[in-house]
C-alpha cells in the first residue's frame, strides 16, 4: 500500500448550499484521516454556515503542512469544473460528484473519464454513471457523512406566527422545478383542510434565475382553487445556520417531493435529530431511507421526463432526461399516515437516528475514503 503524502481539496467549501454542506461533512471525516490538506475555494465563506463549520475550515485554512511529494487532486463539484485544473504532480486525481436524473449530461463523460476516480455518493448513481459512459474502473461509491452531534443537543423553539398550527411539515429547498412543489402543494391542499390542526412549512431559497415575484406567483398557482385550504407558511429570508436547525426541530415532520433527489441532506440532518422524513422512493435518497426508518412514497413503475421548463432552459443538462413519476393520491397517503400514526412516526424516527449515526458518521467514511486514498 502506497502512502500518500497530502491532499488538495477544491471545492466549494464555505458555500451555504448543498456541495458546500456536503464539502465540510467530508473534511470532518478527514479529521480522521492523518494527511495534510490543502483547500482551495473561488467563493468566500458565507457566515451563515455557521460558527462550527467556520471553525472548522479555518482549523485547515490555518494549517501550513507541506503536501509532500505524492500528493492527491480532489475536485468537489459538477464535471464541468474538473477541466481547466493542471493535473500534472499528482499521483492520483479524483473527482466527487452526482446528478439526480435517470442518466447524466452527454458531456460529463468525457470530464470524469479523464479523472483517474470518480466518487458518487449512491449505488444509483454508479449505475447512472457507469450507463451513461463513464469508465466502470472509474467510478466508486464513498457516502456522504454526517457529524449526528451537531443535530442531538437542545434547540430553542422556533418563534413561528401565531397562525402557524400545532403540527408542522416541513420542506427546505432553493425553487427548482425539480423539487416537486407542483406536487407537494396540491397534494397536501387536497388531503388535509383548514380544519385540521396541520400546517405545511415551506423555507424557499429564491434562485437568482427568478425574481420573488414571479416565484410567488407561480407557486401559488400550485394552490387549488378551492375552499377551505389548509395553513401553509412561506418562508423566503435567508436563514442562518442554527436558526435553520431550530427550524427543524420545532417542526414535527420533513417532507420532500423532489422527483429526482441526488442524496438529500435535509432528510438526512433530520433522521439525525430523531424526526421522521417523507421522500419519494427513487434514486439517491434510496442509500439510506428504507421502510424501517422512513416514510417512502412510492412512484408508479415508469418514468416520465423532467419538466418542461428544465429541458427547455437547462437543456444540456436535462434533455430527454426521465425521473420518477408520481401519483398525487401516494403522496397524500403517506402525508396523511405521517400526520396520524404517531407511534409508527416514533419507531421510524428512533431507527433513522440509529442509522445516520452508526453508518454515515465521519469515522465510518473516514474508512471508505482510506480506502481510495492509500493504494
């Protein structure tokens, strides 16, 4: 086995979306890992990821070790940023990343095969990768971790307005059409009403593709035309870090409609909290939502392809690609069973922390990772 002498991490390491949340749950699995780093980052660290996660990448920042002369290339992020990068010096070059759909774009082949490894986080994107053209010696999957500490000590509750009812759904997402609101929305509208105690909690991050007025308008336009709708609270001001982890607690259930999921974080940091997660039973949420520690609903047995608006806008991306396809009366029956059956929502959220905690934390990836990294 040939020791490495350091690693050259790139990536976006002090974003608050999901590559960034995802960039520092690896470095603390490399805090377990005895080799020098070195991170590189074209973005600032934005402070609302919070003061344990800016303590962590200044604990890197601050380290002057040399990376010796067997050192190894990471680039987190999408294919497109694996070129451009001297790769020369480097005893081996790898590249982490996923994508969401039934297939990856055609030019991302090309990018990852000229990486001497690939990292996926899901089986399922093994598969999607290695069928789309990726080399199948290439690809390996290393899961994302978590560290479950962060999300077991006490929050305070979450000031929520007086009109927000006793028992919460909540979904966290920047708009995208991928992310199913034209799904979640007149499902739970038709399934629950203004009499029930329910309300759906709904934190939007606003994409700068769109303006807040035109998103507001076009998700309600998801709201039936109807009376008596349930309570449903639009949250859109950026959130810092612990306020969004007080938001979870204070919140009873995470729910996600995302058609084509490549892992999901906020499902996982929830199941670390002890609370029970709803996702569509399809592609990368699959690598560690089950039936024993999830509620799952299930898509029909064929695809559809994406949304409109995506192969039109993004269509290098999204051409004639296929996710899971839905039936509204599956999502309301899993919504209505997570809102009533308060002892199955226990026993799934008991064994949801059980899980996150024994096989995602940073200590068990560390292990995948040196599996990669010493050779």
């Amino acid at each position: 086995m040939t020791q490495p002498s350091g690693i050259l991490w790139i990536g976006p390491i002090g974003d608050m979306g999901g590559y960034g949340n995802v960039s520092r749950n690896y470095l603390r699995a490399l805090k377990h890992i005895d080799l020098p780093v070195l991170l590189l980052s074209s973005a600032k660290i934005n402070k609302e990821i919070g003061e344990e996660d800016i303590e962590l990448l200044n604990s890197f920042l601050k380290s002057k070790k040399p990376l010796g002369d067997n050192p190894i290339l990471v680039i987190h992020g999408t294919p497109e940023s694996f070129i451009g990068i001297g790769k020369e010096g480097f005893h081996k070059t790898i590249g982490i990343t996923l994508f969401e759909t039934n297939r990856i774009p055609l030019h991302w082949a090309n990018f990852c095969n000229d990486m001497d490894e690939i990292w996926v986080p899901t089986r399922f994107n093994y598969q999607t990768f290695t069928e789309s053209g990726v080399d199948p010696s290439k690809v390996h999957v290393v899961h994302y971790p978590i560290e479950s500490s962060q999300y077991t000590k006490q929050f305070d509750s979450y000031p929520f307005p007086a009109e927000v009812k006793s028992y919460k759904f909540i979904y966290t997402l920047a708009f995208d059409y991928r992310k199913g609101l034209d799904l979640l929305i007149p499902s739970y509208c038709n399934e629950f009403t203004a009499e029930d105690d329910v309300s759906l909690i709904l934190k939007i991050y606003v994409p700068g593709w769109i303006s807040q007025k035109n998103l507001f308008e076009l998700v309600s336009s998801y709201i039936p035309n109807k009376p008596n709708n349930p309570h449903i609270h639009f949250m859109i001001e950026n959130t810092p870090r612990e306020d969004l982890l007080r938001l979870y607690s204070s919140c009873d259930c995470y729910v996600s409609t995302e058609r084509a999921c490549g892992w999901g974080m906020p499902q996982m940091e929830v199941m670390a909290m002890g609370k029970p997660a709803i996702s569509i039973n399809w592609s990368g949420v699959t690598e560690y939502m089950n039936d024993r520690n999830s509620f799952l609903i299930e898509p029909e047995n064929e695809l559809e392809f994406v949304h409109p608006e995506l192969q039109r806008t993004r269509a290098i991306h999204y051409y004639r690609h296929k996710w899971a396809k839905v039936n509204e009366d599956n999502v309301r029956k899993v919504m209505r069973e997570a809102f009533e059956n308060h002892k199955k929502r226990e026993e799934l959220s008991l064994q949801a922390k059980q899980d996150i905690r024994n096989h995602f934390s940073p200590q068990v990836i560390a292990e995948q990772m040196k599996a990669r990294l010493f050779f």
